[in-house]
C-alpha cells in the first residue's frame, strides 16, 4: 500500500492495511517479463491520474503527493502529454496558504502549500481564514508538480513561502513540518532545501544549522539515521546527502574529485552505500533487511551524487527490480506482490538512474526528472567579431551535445553581455554555443 | 469522558446527536487531478470533521469524532492536531489517551502522527510513565524488533526521562535472539555512547571489542559487528589499527569472507601494509563480484609501496 509522503520510506508501510488487497496471495508467480514495460507503466499512472481507487483514501491528506507522483511518473515515463498542465496549475495553485499581509507572513503560521483540502476552508466573512497552514512536504510536492508542467516559477508568491518558512526551523537545525506541532527530522530538512533550492532563493532557512544538524545524524557506521542516534537508513542518507548537495556543501561527484576534505565521512559512506546491494541484486535500506524496490532509488541516488553509482551491479539490480514489476504496470515494494503508487514511482526513478532507454533523464538531487529540475544561470557572451545584424540567436548544447533550451533570441546588437537562462543543475559546463550560425568563443557562468 | 466503546460505525446522519451540524463537503474545486473514489463512510466523517474543526468546537462529542476520523484515517495529522486542542480543555485522562493510541497502534505501529500524538501525551504525563513507556516500546519491538517508529520513541523516552539502567541488558537480549538485527546494534551504540551510567565510548571500550569480537567469530558473515568494531574506534582509528588482537581476528577469515575489509578501513593519512590492502582488494574482486569495480577502485586508490 501506498505510503504517505514520498519521503515515508519503508517505514511507513503496513503490510495488512485496511483496504490493500492482501499482496501475497493474488496470483500465482509467472515468469516476469524481461524488459521495462513502459506502455503498461504510462497506462497505470494515466489511470492513477484520472482517479484513485478507495485504497487510497487513508493518503487523502497528502492529496499533492498522490498528485506528484502521477504527473512526475509520467515525465519520467515521457508521457507527459496525458497531463492537462493548465489544469494541474490552477489546482496546484489553489492549494497555497496567503496571508492577508506583509505582517502576517511572520505570525509563525506556514504560508506553503496545503496537502489536501481536509485543512483548507475558505475565508469567511471578515476574510480571515481558520487554520490556515501549509505543510513542508506538500510544498515541496506543489513546487515540483508547478516545475515538472513548466510553470513561470518566478510568478509564484515566494515571499510568504521563504519568511514563514524561517519559522519551522528549529533551534537545532531541524525543521517541523507545520508550525502546530510534528516530528522533526532529516525528511523536512531536505524538503526545506529542495524548497529554497526550486525557488532559488536560501532566504527561507539556515543553511549551516542545517548543515550541523545533518552532521549529526551520521551514524558510526557511515549511513545517516533519520534523526542524530537513529539507525542508518537509506531514505535518510539520502535526505542527507541531497540536501548537503542542493545547499552546497559537497560538490557534484566527489569520488572523482579525490577531495580529502569533506565534512561528511565519505569512504565510510560510500562503503555503507555499496554494501546495500543484497545477493539478490536489490538494495536495502539498512543493513540485513530485506531489499526493496524503493531503495534502489534513495540509496542509488545518493551513489549516483557521490559519484559511485557506476560502481553497482547494475545487471543484478535490473533482474530484481523486474522481479517487482507488476503485470498490471507498477511496481510493489517486493517481488510478486501488488503493486502501489510510491514504489512504482520510485521503480521509475530507478530505471532512470540505470538510464533505461525511453525514460526521462533523472535529477538525483531532487527525485525528479532532470527538465523540471531546470534551474536560472547567467549566460556571458562574447562574440569574436561585432555582430552586424539586430537579432543574436544563442542555441545551446551541453557537454554531450544535446540541445538544453533551445534558442534565445536577443533584439539587440550585442557583441558582449550577459542573459538569464535556464540550465540543468548537471550541465552547467557549456561546449558549443552557435551565435547567428557562427561559432563563437566561449562562455563562461 | 470519552466512550471507550466506539459508535458502532452508525451513519452520523442518523445520529441524534449530530444533527444540529451540517456537514462541510470537501471544495475540491471544478478540475481535481488525482481524484479519490471515497467510501461513503470515510466521506461522512471527513465531512462532519470539516464543520467541526471550522467551527472549532472543543466538545466530547468532537472528540468522539476525532477518533472515528483517525480510524478511517490515521494519517492524517490535522485530524490529530484538533484532537489534541479538544483534549486539553476537556480535561482527559491522558492514560486513557495512552490506551487509546496503543490500540490504534495495534494496526498501524508505522505511523509517524500516531507516535508523535504518543510523545504529545507522554510529555504531559511525565517520569511516571517512563517504566510503561518502556515495558509498551518492548512490545511491540517483540513483533518487530526493527520497527524504526519504535526505536526513535525509545531513544526519546531515554534521552527526555531517563531508564538507562537495563538497556544494555536490554540489547544483550535482542543480540541473543538476533546476532543479525541491525537496530539492536545500533541501540547498543547509542547506550555506550550516551548513558550516564556507563562512563563513555572510551572508557567502555574494551569490554565492547571482547563482545563484538565473538560475535564476529560466531558469525563473520555478519556486517553489523565488524561496523560496529570500527564505530568504536570512531575518533581514534590509529588504536584500531595498532591492535593486534584485533588484526589477527580480522585476518583469519579474511581468505573466505567479503566483510574483512570493513574493519581495515583506514583513512589515508595513516601507514597501511599496500600489499596486503592490494591482495585483500584483489580477492575480493573474485569473492565479492557485485562490487568487483568498486574493489577495483579502492585497490587503485591504495598508497603507493615505497
């Protein structure tokens, strides 16, 4: 059964929950197909889209998470023409929380993004609106649904979002997740990162309180614990680790860059990471437990950060994850069983990260396709020689040579200067870039 | 105060009780993306919740409400957050509340608003609760010994009111039924390190190394005690690696099992044998083939022999 946010791991998962079919005795075990059987995955998501079934009622609150996983399964899927995007926009949109002012944003409520409608009433007569809070998790969901349909982020409200943000962080470094009251732990730390990370803008928290905290969630063993003292676990090392990398305190594929200096354990870290791989070719998310699909993300992802992912056994780790694929498209948690919402997408994401051909390219960072995780940089110029004509035309490749944004015309005669474009957080390096059909020189960020 | 029997699942359209308040359907607005087919029953309660909560009635029949919503629905955390408003002004007996969230607890033990509701009331209630808070978590780790909800609350219920006293005892036990349970080893970490009564990761750590060693001789398949050797030695990996004793354990296995490198692990500053590092990397290329680039990689990363 679906978990509840798509940071819930393992852990929040019932084998016998009210409603979920009982998984194990449905059918009898065929032979799994062989191949990733997209056509099947598009038409399961499709239908989770235009409707869930009752099963899903419990997740009800966390109504934007459901929604993210559907439309960003689909962008992994290459699929996303099944999804009305101006639709997705205004109901996404109806869920941000607005105070009434520029005062009000500091009144300690959260002004993010609701997760369902279970806690959003509409103003009454006076225009004050009862219980109004937004939930760190449902926000991040929001902003990357808002992100993965291509919506104008530099539209949104991030005023309110960032300054009452600043109100969830605790003394420690930790965030709550609503100001009435919750856990707090690394899942709302990275979701606060991710937030300030999509909206470009770090005003919304402390960074090296973050970070310290973060710090002491390693455990003796190299993984992270979801709190300091807790087991190693993968959905945990993987808040850790993204959200030190989305704040920028550990470089892009560190393995390569041979640094001695980190302020995380990393041979301990990449030692625990690899050895998550079980026999049966899955990874699991701590250590003598059973593997499950979902791993393959949050303990791949945090591989593929570090550098190390081309260390797996990636024939293995296909065999297992087609071993969880459903015959009805999806993927459960383990073998043979019925399949959920959360491990398919997180299925997907796997498959990604072992580029399987068909998918979307993958943003390990934000557990999100690499297009929607796009992000503002600023472009220089130069031209080797002054151009005559009124128009530049820039097309821009990345390093391998794929088109990244395409064309961006700029009405002025320019032989030096500088223009805000939107760039992949992993192709910052430019190669090529074609100034009116002429080659210039290059360019730096 | 509040029922302990249930309401028997009535319609609360039919119920007399409710019928001054008109439920609040939920807006979902004229175009949902990822529409819910409600039951009935899930539908109707989240609506007389709805009016409820708008109209912040504190009562005992919300609070009656509120559990009938948390059955349907145990996660969701505004449905928590309002019973908490109403139980304070009504006065509860928290150790009924106690019992209440074990039950829920029976069906639902991996529910993080359920625990932190649980926390809620144990802050309320105080070092009186500390002993059954503890016997509670015992429990329910005997059904799952790795459930992670379960754990986090034990370590809170250490660190905010104290029973360090048996833990270590406590996860003598676990290791005694499970050698392989991961959570049991690191809740003995977190013990040494933390207890009041124990003095401290140094000065427990010979006693440690002598129990961790035997595990790794019973069982050197093992990964949680050869991790949790090297976590003893945490900030002092010169000692680790100038132990003889410790060597010569690591080293007998080291021809047939993959885990023998772990304890070795050394940072690169410190002087290290490049031969036998290379030839313990080049076996376990062959023994350990999941992870041959990786060893591949580590050998080449090996410092040079002089």
């Amino acid at each position: 059964m679906a978990t509840r946010d798509p940071l819930d791991f393992d852990i929040g998962v019932e084998d016998d929950e009210d409603g979920t079919p009982s998984p194990s005795s449905i059918s009898p075990p065929s032979s799994p197909p062989s191949y990733f059987d997209r056509d099947r995955h598009v038409a399961f998501f499709e239908m989770l889209y235009n409707l869930m079934p009752y099963h899903y009622q419990s997740q009800e609150i966390n109504r934007l998470t459901l929604a993210f996983f559907t439309i960003s399964g689909l962008h992994l899927l290459k699929a996303l023409d099944r999804v009305d995007k101006d639709r997705v926009v205004s109901w996404v949109l109806s869920f941000q929380a607005h105070p009434r002012s520029q005062a009000e944003s500091k009144n300690g409520q959260f002004y993010g993004f609701h997760g369902s409608r279970t806690s959003q009433f509409p103003p009454d007569e006076n225009g004050v609106s009862v219980h109004d809070a937004g939930h760190l998790a449902s926000t991040y969901c929001a902003l990357a649904i808002l992100k993965t349909v291509g919506f104008n982020m530099l539209t949104i409200d991030k005023e309110s979002i960032l300054i009452s943000m600043r109100n969830l962080q605790q003394p420690d470094g930790s965030f709550m997740p609503v100001h009435v009251g919750a856990e707090t732990d690394l899942r709302f730390v990275y979701c606060a990162a991710a937030i300030c990370f999509m909206l470009e803008d770090w005003s919304g928290m402390d960074r090296e309180k973050a970070r310290d905290y973060i710090l002491n969630c390693q455990s003796y063993d190299g993984g992270f614990g979801l709190m300091p003292g807790l087991e190693s676990h993968g959905g945990g090392t993987y808040c850790a680790v993204a959200s030190l990398r989305l704040m920028g305190y550990i470089e892009d594929d560190l393995l390569s860059k041979n640094a001695t200096s980190s302020i995380i354990n990393v041979s301990l870290l990449l030692d625990w990471c690899m050895q998550r791989q079980a026999i049966d070719g899955g990874f699991q998310g701590r250590a003598n437990k059973s593997s499950d699909t979902c791993y393959a993300f949050w303990v791949g992802a945090v591989l593929r950060i570090l550098g190390g992912y081309k260390f797996i056994d990636k024939i293995a780790l296909r065999r297992f994850l087609l071993t969880c694929q459903s015959e009805y498209g999806g993927f459960s948690k383990y073998p043979s069983e019925l399949p959920d919402l959360y491990h398919s997408y997180y299925g997907y994401t796997a498959f990604s990260l072992l580029e399987e051909p068909g998918l979307n390219p993958l943003c390990a960072e934000l557990g999100m396709t690499d297009l929607a995780a796009l992000v503002h940089c600023f472009l220089f110029f130069q031209t080797d020689q002054k151009c005559c004509i009124t128009a530049l035309t820039l097309t821009i490749f990345d390093l391998s040579t794929r088109l990244l944004c395409g064309e961006k015309t700029l009405h002025r005669n320019r032989s030096l200067g500088a223009v805000k474009i939107l760039f992949s957080p992993h192709n910052l390096a430019i190669s090529v870039l074609r100034v009116c059909g002429r080659c210039t020189t290059l360019i730096m960020l | 105060m509040e029922s302990s029997e249930d309401d028997g699942g009535e319609p609360l359209s039919r119920l007399a009780e409710w019928r001054d308040v008109t439920p609040l359907p939920q807006d979902d607005g004229p175009n949902p993306v990822a529409p819910i087919a409600y039951k009935e029953e899930f539908r109707e309660t989240m609506d007389y919740f709805r009016a409820i909560y708008k109209a912040d009635e504190r009562s005992p029949r919300a609070l009656r409400l509120t559990r009938r919503a948390i059955h349907l629905n145990p996660g969701n955390y505004t449905v928590w957050h309002f019973r908490r408003l109403v139980l304070e002004p009504l006065n509860s007996d928290l150790d009924e509340e106690l019992d209440f969230i074990q039950r829920i607890a029976n069906s639902n033990s991996k529910n993080y608003q359920l625990w932190h509701h649980r926390r809620w009331v144990v802050e309320r209630l105080g070092t009186n609760v500390r002993a059954k808070e503890l016997h509670l978590i015992k429990s329910i780790l005997s059904l799952d010994a790795k459930n992670y909800h379960a754990w986090s609350h034990r370590q809170w219920v250490l660190q905010a009111l104290g029973g360090w006293e048996d833990e270590l005892d406590y996860c003598q036990q676990l290791l005694e039924e499970d050698i392989f349970n991961n959570s049991a080893w690191n809740q003995r970490y977190f013990v040494v390190t933390r207890s009041p009564f124990l003095g401290g990761l140094t000065a427990m750590r010979a006693s440690e190394v002598r129990y961790t060693v035997e595990a790794i001789l019973a069982n050197p398949n093992n990964e949680c005690p050869w991790r949790y050797l090297r976590g003893l030695y945490k900030d002092d990996i010169e000692s680790l690696v100038n132990n003889h004793e410790i060597s010569s354990v690591c080293l007998k296995p080291c021809q047939e099992f993959r885990d023998a490198v772990v304890a070795l692990w050394t940072s690169d500053s410190l002087p290290l044998d490049p031969d036998l590092a290379t030839a313990i990397c080049g076996i376990l290329e062959h023994v350990d083939s999941m992870r041959a680039s990786y060893w591949i990689w580590r050998k080449n990363k090996l410092p040079v022999a002089a």
